[in-house]
C-alpha cells in the first residue's frame, strides 16, 4: 500500500466512522432529554415488543456502561445498558425496540444475520485490538505496523457497509413495532422517525462508540 491509497484508506475509515457517530450520537442525546409519554422504560418496551412477537425465551437483562447495547444471540438476551433500560425517554425506546427488533429478525436465520451473529462479537474485540496496535506502532513509529492496523480497521467498516441492509430493516422494524403496539403517540411519531433513522448508522459508528465506551469503564473504574 504506497502513502497515497493508506492515506486514502484511513481517511475514508475514520471520516465513515466519525459522520456515522455524530449522526447517532447527536439524535440520541438530543432524544435521551425527550420523554415517552407513556412512561415506560426502555425494557418495559423491548419486553412487550418481545411477548407480541412470541418470544418470551428472549431475556432482557441490564449491563454497565452506557451505548454498549446489544442483542447477544448466542445466549438469546438482550443486553441493555443502565440508561436504557431504566430510562422512559425517546432514545432509550427505540434502542430497546431495535435490540427486539434484532430478536425478530433473528428467527429467520438468513444467511446475513447468521453471518453477522458469527462476526459482529468478533469485529467488537478486533476493534478494541486495532486501537492497541494503532496505539503500540504511533509510539513505536512503526508505519508498516500502522498501515497493517488501518488496513485492519477499514475491512471492519466495509463489512458494516456491505452489511448495512440488516442495520436499515432493522431501524425500519424497531419503528414499526412501537407503532403496531401503539408505544408511542401521534406526537411522538415524527420523533421516532428521526431516532430511528440515526439507528441505521450505529453498526458504521461501532468503530468509534466501542473504544469511547471502553475508556468510560476505564475512567469510572
């Protein structure tokens, strides 16, 4: 990889990664200060999205830290950081409706959501690995090492743009199924819209929220 196309390579992995971030992280906070109406807490919403979709073996459990939800489906549970899962507002509503979502979608075992079940916990910790690397060939001034971490770091980001067919059916899913159930009122639609399509580029921003959510722990620690 001559200096051109690794400078090339890592402007379009952190220039996707950072966009998708401010996107997401910009309509969540702005929707964690926008109560439900109804009240009800990010699980109360993934479990009656979960009971009217027959899944009642999905558990819904609460994780420390905060934007590390997921749905591990491995074990069937969704993971639900302390903000979501005690919290009644916007935000927290649609990314437990998206965690259900995924559930859902789950039960078909298409060739892509059996792919990203195998890969995503895989991709997780290799992110967290790359900026070690990355981290290690900056204060060695090693630069093959650091094309090789870069390099690393732009395959995962291809990946969620191959892949991001799940992430948008799912944000699509997530929004339906509060309407469906009639979660959210006539009021609140427009806001769920805009939540819901900030979902679509969380997998893009795992790139930066993972490492962010690490060095929190780290921090609180």
């Amino acid at each position: 990889m001559n200096n051109i196309a690794f400078g090339v390579v890592a402007f379009l992995t952190f220039g996707i990664s950072f966009i998708s971030a401010f996107i997401f992280l910009s309509n969540y906070y702005k929707y964690r200060k926008k109560e439900m109406l109804n009240g009800l807490s990010g699980c109360e919403v993934a479990e009656k999205i979960l009971k009217a979709n027959h899944l009642e073996n999905v558990y819904v459990i609460q994780i420390n830290g905060e934007l590390c939800d997921n749905y591990d489906a491995n074990r069937n549970v969704i993971k639900l950081s302390k903000t979501a899962f005690h919290h009644s507002d916007i935000a927290s509503a649609l990314l437990a409706s998206y965690m259900a979502s995924l559930a859902i979608k789950n039960k078909k075992k298409t060739t892509l959501i059996s792919l990203n079940n195998i890969l995503k916990p895989i991709l997780d910790i290799l992110i967290i690995i790359s900026y070690i690397a990355l981290l290690i060939s900056l204060i060695l001034n090693n630069y093959q090492y650091l094309k090789i971490t870069i390099g690393v770091m732009f395959i995962i980001v291809v990946y969620h743009l191959l892949t991001n067919k799940l992430a948008r059916d799912t944000k699509v899913r997530a929004s339906l199924e509060l309407k469906k159930l009639s979660l959210v009122s006539k009021e609140e639609i427009e806001d769920v819209n805009q939540m819901s399509e900030a979902l679509s580029y969380l997998p893009l921003a795992s790139l930066i929220l993972i490492p962010i959510e690490l060095c929190n722990k780290l921090i609180k620690k």
